[in-house]
C-alpha cells in the first residue's frame, strides 16, 4: 500500500540529485584540469609542456614564474614578499597557505597548482 505520490516524489528527488552529482564531477574534472568555468580571466590555462615540467619535479613557484618571464625580485613586489624568501621557496622550503595565496594571484594560477 503505497502512496503513488510519495513514490514519485522521491523519484524525482533522486533525479535532481544524480543531475547535481553529474555537475559537480563535471566541475571537479574542469578544476583538476587548470580550466575554472567562470574563474578569473586572469587565470589562463598552463600550456602541458609547464605542467609536465611540474609533475616531473620542479618546483610549481620557478616553473610558473619563469613562464611569465618575471625574476624573482618583480614577483616579490607584486606579492609583497621578498625575493630571499622567494629564492628560498622555489629550493624547497615549506610555505603556508596565505603565502600560497599571494603567489597564486600574483602568478595568476589557482592555489592548488602552488600547494
């Protein structure tokens, strides 16, 4: 004895929600791919070759920033953070997540490309 109602209710709920669920891998794959939809015009999709460069091993923060043909000195001004420091980031010291931040807007790439 079940309400036709109720079922049919709940049918069209779990619908939405495998719609839902299909955006947001959809999302997700646009993410992990450097493509935001509707990101920051700024942000601009890396070519493969500095991708590959980066998951071979080199630093993210010397790959990008040579790619934008700026020293370390001019990405420190326009991070506000200074060129030892830098220096000492792209050999290997740990930085934290306000720092990843600064970096990421100032070499226009998302965060999670620095982290």
């Amino acid at each position: 004895m079940q309400d036709p109602k109720l079922v049919y209710s709940l049918e069209i709920r779990v619908i939405d929600l495998e719609q839902k669920v299909a955006e947001l891998e959809s999302s997700l794959k646009e993410i992990t791919s450097g493509r935001v939809k509707g990101a920051d015009p700024g942000l601009v999709a890396l070519p493969p070759a500095l991708l590959k460069r980066i998951n071979d091993g080199e630093h993210p923060v010397r790959v990008v920033r040579q790619f934008r043909l700026m020293t370390q000195k001019e990405l420190g001004e326009l991070c506000g953070i200074r060129p030892n420091h830098i220096s000492a980031i792209e050999r290997g010291m740990s930085y934290g997540l306000k720092t990843a931040k600064r970096l990421a807007d100032s070499l226009a790439v998302p965060v999670d490309l620095l982290t």
